[in-house]
C-alpha cells in the first residue's frame, strides 16, 4: 500500500493494521468512521473497489426491471 500526498501518514496507519491483521476489505469497508474525518476516505476507496462488482450491469439491468415493474393502479 502507498499514499502519497497531505496527510498520508494519517491514512496510511489504518491500512498498515488491516494488512497486518489481515483484516478482510469489507470489514474496512463497514468500519464507522467518526465524521467529519480523513479515515473516511479509505472507507470510501473499498466501497468504490466493491463498486463496480457488486453492480455490475446485469445487476444494474435486473435492479431496474424490478424496480420500475408496475401493476394496475387499484380502483
């Protein structure tokens, strides 16, 4: 893991524990993160990581024919 730029220091900790500890990204991408707060932002990186395999487009085509399925308007 490298990050580069303001207050990579302070990022960089959280991931050092989650690969030391072998922590699973998801159990990064759930962790609460007090708010406002530079943590935030590797919370952010997993979710975007998570992103594009959780709504791929057969997910995204499938959600939206579900979601936009209406019956007749009752009487």
């Amino acid at each position: 893991m490298q990050i580069l730029g303001l207050h990579a220091g302070e990022l960089i900790s959280e991931w050092v524990a989650a690969l030391n500890g072998k922590v699973k990204l998801a159990s990064l991408a759930s962790a609460v993160h007090p708010y406002p707060t530079l943590a935030e932002i590797n919370k952010r990186v997993v979710g975007n990581y998570f992103a594009g395999k959780i709504f791929s487009d057969k997910v995204t085509k499938t959600l939206r024919f579900f979601f936009n399925l209406r019956g007749r308007p009752a009487e």
